[in-house]
C-alpha cells in the first residue's frame, strides 16, 4: 500500500480476486437498487478537448461527482 490508514475499514467488493458468483450478485443487486436517474446527478460528461480544464478543476477541489470524457464528442 502506498498510503497509511489508522482506523479506518475499506469495504468493497474486490471485482478481481473474488469468485464469480459473489461478483455477480453484487452487480445484480446493484442494478436492482440504483435508480438510473440518479447517475446524471452525481456525472458531468466532458469532451476530451475539456479534460485539461477539468483536471485543473478536480486538482483544486471545485468537482463533485465523476466526470466522463467521451472520446467520441
């Protein structure tokens, strides 16, 4: 780990080491339970030619949410 935490529990699933049925379960249920609607609040799509001033404004704190760079706009 390049990092130290003290305290603190990291809980996931880990989609590469665990067995296929558990990773399947979890993605089922995620589907089941994430109403759809709610990624378009929590996701702002950029173009490519945007990533650069995006970088700069996630480095300074001004991004909340994910941001997707569609390489095809």
């Amino acid at each position: 780990m390049p990092f130290i935490l003290r305290g603190v529990r990291l809980l996931g699933v880990d989609s590469v080491m665990a067995p296929k049925a558990p990773r399947l379960a979890a993605w089922e249920r995620l589907a089941r339970d994430l109403d759809p609607a709610l990624l378009d609040v929590i996701a702002t799509e950029i173009s490519l030619s945007e990533a650069v001033t995006a970088a700069t404004d996630l480095m300074d704190g001004k991004v909340r949410g994910r941001i997707i760079v569609d390489v095809n706009r």
